[in-house]
C-alpha cells in the first residue's frame, strides 16, 4: 500500500458507513465510490461486498444481490451480516422463499440483537406482503369489468 493510502487506512469504516447512508439516500454513484475505497484500503475484506448487495437488494436486483452475498459467504460462512440480506433476498424470489425463511428463521435467534430483529422483521414483512395476494406466489385474478 502507498504512503498516500497508510494515512486512510484508518478510516476503512468510515469509508464504508458513508456507503451505507449513500445507498439508503438512493445516491448509488457515491455508495459506489465509497465502497470501491473501501475495498483499496482493506481489499482482504468482505464488508465492501456485503455494501455492494445491499446496495443491489435496495434497487431490488435480487441476482446480483444473492451473487455477492453468497461470495461473501464463501469466503466468511459464519458471517450473520450477509446470511441476513441474502435470507431477505430469498424471500422476495418466489422459488426460494421456503429457505429464505428458514434461513431468516435461524438468524432471529442469533445473539445480535441487530441482526436478530432484522431476520425478524424480515420474517414479518415476508408473511404480511410477499406471501398474501397479490404477490408472485398467488397472482391476483383480474377483475371483470362492470356493465
């Protein structure tokens, strides 16, 4: 690592947070900058994958969403982090909500007290909208037109 970059190392996280607000204020070109800084200063790290599918389950581009958090899990299998967003995006493809569930399931038990309540209100919005007509499990019937 260059001279130059020694003195941002430091501030990996902060690099990486501010990718977080950026995707949640819908400014995808800046969540990009900071996650792709974030991984030159600490490219051993996972946590700037983990940006980039969250940043593609906001935008709901659950394929590329799923690719990067299963790449995170390939390399960090315990990581609760990713095992939740990619449990989230299971649940919102109608083939895979059975596991996304059950995934979401297992981490509401977890010993994070974030990550427990995010798998939970996961588990919540899952049953109250994704399952329910009209959803892609249960097609709503089109209605017939008064005379």
């Amino acid at each position: 690592m260059s001279d130059a970059l020694k003195n941002y190392k430091e501030d990996f996280f902060l690099f990486l947070e501010a990718g977080f607000i950026a995707v949640n204020a819908a400014d995808e070109d800046s969540a990009v900058k900071l996650f792709k800084a974030a991984e030159v200063l600490k490219p051993e790290s996972t946590f700037p994958k983990v940006g980039f599918g969250y940043m593609h389950l906001c935008k709901l581009e659950l394929k590329q969403a799923t690719a990067a958090f299963r790449e995170v899990l390939a390399k960090e299998p315990d990581n609760e982090m990713a095992k939740t967003f990619l449990g989230i995006c299971m649940t919102l493809i109608p083939s895979e909500i059975a596991a996304g569930e059950k995934s979401l399931e297992e981490l509401s038990k977890s010993g994070d007290t974030g990550i427990k309540k995010l798998a939970s209100m996961a588990i919540e919005f899952a049953e109250k909208f994704v399952k329910k007509a009209p959803s892609p499990l249960q097609p709503q019937k089109p209605q017939q037109k008064q005379k």
